[in-house]
C-alpha cells in the first residue's frame, strides 16, 4: 500500500496544476449551462497529458489523478475516455472520443473525432465527421448531441477487437475518477458559499445542519477518490464497477444536498454551482446508472 | 500510488490467519457472542493474548524494548484486522495493545512503566477508561469525578458511566478533575480497581454481557505517583491516545466479513437473485471498501510521518457508515440468523450499534470534519 504520489507523478500532477491556472477562474456572466473548452482540450493534448497511461512508470492510476483535477475546473473537456479508455483499448483512434449507449444523446459527440457505439456484447467504432450529428438542447452541463442516424450509421461500421465487457470496465474507471473531481469542485464551491452567506446573523455554514450534511459528504467524496483509484491500480473488473456504483450512488444524495445549501443563489447561472453538479447529473444515468454496476460489483460477494 | 500490499505484509497476514486458524476453538464464535466484556470472554483472552504473546503477535508494531518486534503501523492494522473480523478474541485487551500501552510507554513515568506494561506485552492484563460520566459524553471535558490533592495522595470523589470492561478490569485508566479549568484542569490517574472505595455495578446492555458498566468512586485514595502525566495534561494525552483508538478498530473488517455472510445465506436460497437485495448489497460493499481504504490512507500517512493524520476523523465516520449500511442489510434480508441463526451476524449486529458512539460520537467526529478539514465558520458557544 502507498497512498502517496510517486515522484513521476507528483511531476506530472503538478504540471497539470500549471497548466490548469488559467482554466479555474469562473467566468464572471457564465449564462451557459455547459462551458466547454476547446482551449483546454488542446492545452492537454499537446502537453501529452491524455497519454500519461501509456507510460508504464505511470499507467492508469496517474490517469485516473489527471481526470479528477480537470473535472473539478468549470469548464470540460473529454478528458475521461482519452485518458483512461484509450491508452488501453484503442491507442490508435484519434481522438477526443465520445461513448454512445443505443440512441441516448451523448457528451462531447459534437466535438469528437471518433464514436464507440456499445451493446450488450460489441463495441463499433466510427470517424464522427462520417455521421450526422445533432446538437441537444440539455439540461446537463456537457455539450449534448445525437446521431440522428445512429443505428443506421453504426450497423455497418467495423467491430473492435475489444469486447463491450473490457469497455465498460475502462469506461467506469473513468467515470469514478471523474466524479471524485467533480464532487470535490462541488463541496468547495458550496463550503465557500456557505462560509461567505450571512443569516440570522451568522454564515450558513456555522449551523451544525449544514456542517454534518457537508462533512458527510467530504467523506463520501473521499471514499469515491479511493475505489476510483484502487480499480485503476488493481484492473479488476470488480473493483471498477464497484467504483462507478459507489461514484453514482454518492453523488445522487450529495447533488441534491449542495443546491440546497445553496440555496437561491445556487440555482441563478451567474452562481457556478451547476458546472459541476449539472454534470454530475448527467453521470449519474451513464452507462445505465448505479443498476448497471450491480451484476458485477457484487459478482464476488459470498464466494 | 500502489494499493497492493508487499510480499512482508502479505506473509504476516498469513502468519496470523494461521495462528487463528490453529488456536481459535472449534466453538469461538458462541464465545465471541458474549461480547468483550463479557466473564467468558475475558477469560478467553487471557489464555489467547498469552499464546498470542509467545508467537510475537500480540504487540508487533511496539517498540523492541518494551516486547515488540518494532514493526509498523501496517502490521498493526493488518493484526487488527484479522482480529476484528474473527470477532475480536483478544477481548479488552485490544485496547492495550492499541493506545493504553502506547499510551503509558510515551507519558509514564519509569515506575509506571515498570508495573503497568510488562502485563500488557504478557497478554494477562484488563483495563477500563473511565472517561464518560453521567452528565459528560460527547462533552467530554464536562466531567465532575474529582482529585483532591493531599499531601502526597489524591482523594477521588465522583461517578463513571458506560465503562466498558469494568467489572474484568484490573486497573481503570480514569480522568478525573484537579482543577476549575474546562479541559486544562483535567488530569489521568491509574487506578487499580482493587482499591478500596470503587464500586462497580453492571448495566444489561444491547451489546453484550458485562459490556457497560457504572463506576463509584468515593474517598478512593491513590498515591500522587498514580497520576499520569502532569496535573492538567490529560486533554493532550487523550487526544493522542484516542487517535490510536479510532484507527485501531478496523470495524469494516467485521461488518465485511458479516455482509459476505449474509449473501452466501442469501445465494443458497436464491434471494441474491433480487435486484433490490443485490443493489443494498453493492452499497454496503462498497462503504466498506470506502472505509477500509480511508483507514489505510491514514495508516500510509502515519508510517511516512510519524504523526497522527487529520483524516482520522474522517475514517471514523466512513466507518460508522459501513456498519451501518451492513447492519440494515443483515436485519432487512436475513433477520432469522438474529434470531438464534448465525453466531457472526448476531455477534456483529451486537457491536455495530455502538460504532457511532464508542471512542467518541460520530457527530463529534464530524464536528471536527467541518472544522479541521473543511475549515467551515465555527458554531457559536
């Protein structure tokens, strides 16, 4: 056990910080419920970070880190599959990458270069420039789109050599790993609100109400970091699916929470709240929500 | 960033899995469910804790000199894992090994030192905090017992309540009050308690036999060399000692041992099949994973530090939800086994009741949580 970043990582975490500074400001009239960052995504592609799993020294786990601090800047980026799904499955696609369940809209598909489509068994691959996309008009805060000739579009494109079971073990890695970031940018951005809100005299953040629902929630939040990190260390489908329920069963109750902390202020789009909890809503249905997990997760229970 | 544990650590969990296996009774777990306090138990864990002595597990993380093997805290946590989760045979004596003997060895004074610890690292010696006090739980520094000094002997007046282990103990590791001041007039005194004046009495309680107890003191007279410490240094002492005591009990270890119970019942007659049941299951799962992991980050921190981490605090509530989450599990799905069906799934349902409570209450915990950790406004006093 070492719950300590190596050298090799520390490096790298700390050149993700540098080059993250210019991204963490919250803009001042941000009127948008998504704030994608074409900038970013740049920014992190050429700097190699979306390929730091490729290195052995480095693998998945300092992936994983890298995916939890972009999540937790307002703005977004696919960041998730690039670093954690790619290196391990599909090294060649270009990139970003977007996922697509059956006919659901899909994050980032707008702004991909390459689709997997998964079903129950297989995984198809497909250039999103050969596909019409259509952007949606969403409540969450990822850029939306669907293909509004998906099945049609995919039905002839080829197979990969990975099977649907290895993506969805890559896939909620990801997704845990970027809970933790957005959870942990959500709690800080509440406990400054409730620490500056003055009432009856007092800021919020005093009333025990509030502290034990927050302190709760920091501890769930670190829970979901460690399952994440464990599944990307150990590989182990078990591990990564236990990671993903836990990541969307925390994040149900601790979304709900923050706003109410927050208040009205929470709920304007001048108050960044929803950057990071409008997307926590949209992962909390992804890959088929916390009942998609169970199978897996509990697969070792009793034996 | 690894989460595997070295061949060391995984060889020293053998080696006390096998010592569980050769020395734990075919009948342990009916005698596991009188709970620690218990006649039965006590007297098991001194005959255990003695083998568990000349095999060099009984204090392997102490210090060479005072009879350990000057391990680290991993094998200290990996001791009380394995110990915990096969339902605690070293009873009280736990609590020894954990922070009472690290306790002594750090703030005793050499005479202290001399009589108190070598019955620890022998595994024969039973001890009791007595800390909460009628009007004094969660507030703690509230308490009343009082130590009136005379001459060289101090004369303690007042009452404990929820002692633990009392009726067992040997000697009760007490605080009592020396001066006016809220927590700095708070001192600690070793009590034998032999010594005329202490009356204990039982309370029938929800999680074991001669678990809890009351404790009278009137006119007990102890020498000014019973006091541990200075006077009014108990608050840091404490502090120390319960940091040890909430990363010592690894209670996810038991309540994952229970759930793993719970749905090997469940598949052998095909309840496991049920969405529900197996959606609770993977909850209660992972709480546990979540606390286990949260313990070992603190474990990792002390090992690289040498000092007790912030997020200790933090373990204690991810805990508190573990035990929780399996005990709701076990009393929903499979309520017949606490009902005369599973000695482990009763003897866990017993103990997780007080996990919140024990060593301090998890709102506590999470008071400290919001100060130390979230650095939220403080509440008004």
């Amino acid at each position: 056990m070492d719950f300590s970043p190596s050298p090799d990582q520390v490096a790298v975490l700390s050149a993700i910080d540098a080059l993250a500074k210019p991204f963490a400001a919250v803009p001042i009239q941000c009127r948008d419920f998504a704030l994608y960052s074409a900038e970013l995504d740049r920014a992190l592609q050429d700097g190699g970070f979306l390929d730091v799993a490729f290195v052995p020294e480095l693998g998945a786990v300092t992936g994983a880190l890298i995916v939890e601090r972009i999540a937790a800047l307002p703005c977004c980026v696919e960041i998730a599959a690039s670093a954690l799904i790619r290196p391990f499955l599909c090294p060649k696609l270009p990139r970003p990458l977007c996922l697509i369940e059956g006919d659901r809209p899909a994050r980032f598909l707008k702004h991909a270069a390459t689709a997997l489509w998964i079903d129950a068994e297989t995984v198809r691959a497909l250039p999103v420039e050969m596909a019409a996309v259509a952007p949606v008009d969403s409540l969450f805060a990822y850029p939306m789109a669907q293909l509004t000739n998906g099945r049609a579009m995919f039905s002839d494109a080829p197979i990969c050599k990975f099977s649907a079971e290895d993506l969805r073990h890559r896939w909620r890695v990801a997704l845990a790993a970027e809970v933790a970031g957005l959870l942990k940018a959500a709690i800080d951005c509440t406990i400054d609100h409730v620490s500056n809100r003055q009432q009856f005299g007092r800021p919020l953040g005093s009333f025990q109400a509030v502290r034990h629902r927050l302190a709760e929630a920091y501890v769930r939040t670190g829970g979901v970091r460690l399952l994440a990190l464990r599944a990307a260390d150990s590989g182990n489908p078990s591990d990564s699916a236990l990671a993903a329920f836990h990541a969307q069963d925390a994040a149900a109750t601790i979304v709900y929470d923050l706003h109410q902390f927050s208040g009205a202020m929470g709920i304007t789009l001048e108050h960044p709240l929803h950057l990071w909890t409008y997307r926590l809503k949209a992962l909390l249905s992804e890959m088929g929500g916390r009942a998609a997990h169970v199978d897996v997760a509990s697969a070792t229970l009793g034996r | 960033m690894r989460f595997e544990w070295t061949d060391a650590q995984a060889a020293f969990r053998q080696k006390v899995q096998a010592f569980l296996r050769e020395n734990l009774p075919a009948d342990w777990d009916e005698i596991a469910r009188h709970g620690p306090g218990s006649d039965t138990v006590s007297r098991f864990s001194r005959q255990f804790c003695g083998k568990l002595a000349a095999a060099g597990l009984l204090l392997p993380h102490w210090p060479k000199e005072w009879g350990g093997e000057g391990l680290d805290p991993w094998c200290q946590q990996i001791l009380a894992e394995e110990m915990w989760a096969a339902g605690e045979p070293r009873g009280a004596q736990y609590m020894n090994v954990n922070w009472i003997g690290p306790t002594l060895i750090r703030f005793g004074s050499d005479e202290q030192r001399a009589r108190y610890v070598p019955p620890i690292a022998a595994g024969n010696a039973i001890w009791c905090q007595g800390f909460s006090e009628p009007d004094a739980g969660s507030d703690l520094a509230a308490l009343r017992t009082r130590a009136t000094l005379e001459g060289d002997i101090y004369r303690i007046q007042g009452q404990k309540i929820w002692t633990s282990y009392a009726s067992a103990a040997e000697t009760c590791f007490l605080l009592a009050r020396t001066s006016a001041d809220r927590k700095r007039g708070i001192s600690i005194f070793l009590v034998p308690m032999k010594t005329p004046g202490i009356d204990v009495r039982s309370i029938p309680s929800l999680v074991g036999d001669g678990d809890i107890h009351e404790v009278f003191f009137d006119n007990v007279v102890v020498p000014v060399g019973a006091r541990l410490g200075e006077e009014g240094q108990a608050w840091d002492i404490i502090n120390f000692a319960l940091a040890g005591e909430r990363l010592g009990i690894p209670r996810y270890a038991l309540a994952q041992r229970a759930l793993d119970r719970a749905v090997r019942l469940l598949r052998s007659n095909a309840m496991f099949d049920n969405a529900q049941i197996r959606n609770l299951a993977s909850r209660a799962a992972a709480l546990c994973e979540a606390a286990r992991l949260s313990s070992y980050q603190c474990t990792d921190h002390r090992v690289r530090t040498g000092t007790i981490s912030p997020e200790t605090s933090a373990v204690r509530i991810a805990t508190v939800m573990a035990e929780r989450a399996v005990a709701e599990f076990v009393v929903e799905f499979v309520p017949d086994a606490l009902c005369g069906g599973d000695p482990v799934l009763a003897e866990h349902h017993q103990r997780a009741i007080v996990a919140g409570i024990a060593a301090g209450a998890a709102e506590i915990q999470m008071n400290i949580v919001a100060n130390d950790l979230l650095h939220l406004p403080r509440e008004p006093r």
